[in-house]
C-alpha cells in the first residue's frame, strides 16, 4: 500500500505484537503500559458489535458498530482479522494496521487466540504474547473481585478462560507466556522481551 506522504517519524523497524489472554488477567492493564512505555507503540482500535460499557471510550477503546456496519466492512476486506467473542463480533482494522507497520510503529494487537492465529499466518513475524494468571483459583477470585456479573456468569467466563489458556499452549502461535502475579513486574518482562527481539530484528536487517 502506498503511504501518501512520509512522515518525520517514520522509521524502518515496524512491528506487530500481539497480546492475549483471559478476562481477568490484567491484559489489558499491560497493553495500556506497553503502549505508554514504549515511545512510538500505538495500539490498533478493534471493531466490535458489542455495546459499550459505561467505560469505554469510543474510537479509544474500541470503535463501535451494529451487525450492519461490521459485515459492509468485512466484504470490503476492511478487517485483518475477525473473531466472535461472547456471542459478539470483533475485527482489526487492515488498512490502518498496514500503514502503521509501514511508518515502522510498534502496532499493539489486544485480540483473542483464534484472531492471533490468523494474523500469524498473514504476519508471521508477529511477536505473540500470552498472559497467565498466576492459578486457577486466582482467575476465579479476580473474576469475581470485578463483582460486574453473576455468579452463573463467572463460571460461565471462568470456563471460557481455560479453554482459551489450553486453546493458547496448543496453538505453537506465542513466542512468550508470562504469568502475570505483580502487574508491575509482568509489564517489565513483556516490555523487555519485545525491546530484545526488536533489537535482534534490528541487528538482522543492517
Ligand atoms: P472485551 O469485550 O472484554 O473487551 O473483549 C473480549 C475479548 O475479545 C478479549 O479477549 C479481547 O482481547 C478480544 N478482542 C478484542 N478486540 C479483538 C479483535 O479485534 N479481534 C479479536 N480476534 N479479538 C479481539
């Protein structure tokens, strides 16, 4: 894809990184930290038909949009991939994910395993990341500690979760786990581990 105009900023060593895991697990608090702690990483704003909950932001969090909106978006290969989460669609946006890459950002990818695996056959060298609770029985506690559901809804969300964690050690498609039991400290390793690779990437194409 052409880019229309170059940009100060743009550099040569794009990157995709994508970060997975079950709700509850802090993923999304170590996203959110690797996009502040790592200067030009930007992080790719998700389609989704499902509603907004009274803390989304929109075109911050996700990009919300009825059945309608995603398909018409979809048939025009809009999407880099899609997945159905919950019984909800979500998708990430192509055009914007290419031209990221191609201005050489570190383009973040918060998506699920099964969009994970699509976007590593179309981007192999995507650098995968996966975050553990640190136990079972944390997952359920912190699941319970958002107190946003029922207790049919927990289980239900507690289930899902560990057949996504086994879905994640089957899938051969993440380059690191980490079992995130101090925030903090998880962010540090997933920060370290994509500054080493991308370092190495560097290293490889001079
Ligand atoms: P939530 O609705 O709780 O924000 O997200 C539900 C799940 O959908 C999470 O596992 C999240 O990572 C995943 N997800 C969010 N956006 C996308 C996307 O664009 N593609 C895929 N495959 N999964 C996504």
């Amino acid at each position: 894809m052409p880019l229309d105009h170059r940009l100060a900023t743009d550099t040569t060593d794009g990157m995709v990184v994508i970060i997975s895991g079950p709700s509850g697990v802090g993923k999304t608090t170590i996203t959110r930290g690797i996009e502040r702690s790592i200067a030009d990483a930007v992080f790719s704003v998700s389609w989704t038909t499902r509603k907004s909950t009274g803390i989304d932001v929109e075109g911050v969090d996700y990009h919300f949009c009825n059945d309608d909106e995603f398909e018409s978006m979809k048939a025009q290969g809009g999407f880099l991939e899609t997945a159905g989460v919950y019984g909800k669609k979500y998708g990430t946006p192509k055009a914007w994910v290419l031209e990221q890459m191609k201005r050489g950002r570190l383009v973040i990818l918060e998506i699920d395993v099964v969009g994970a695996v699509t976007v590593k056959q179309q981007i192999p060298d995507a650098f995968a990341i996966f975050v553990l609770p640190p136990s079972e029985e944390t997952l359920l506690e912190r699941l319970r500690s958002r107190k946003r559901e029922d207790e049919s809804a927990i289980q239900k969300r507690f289930a899902q979760a560990k057949a996504e964690i086994e879905h994640a050690r089957t899938s051969r498609v993440y380059d690191l786990f980490v079992v995130n039991e101090n925030l903090d400290e998880s962010l540090g390793k997933a920060i370290k581990a994509i500054s080493v690779e991308r370092e190495k990437r560097r290293m490889q194409t001079r």
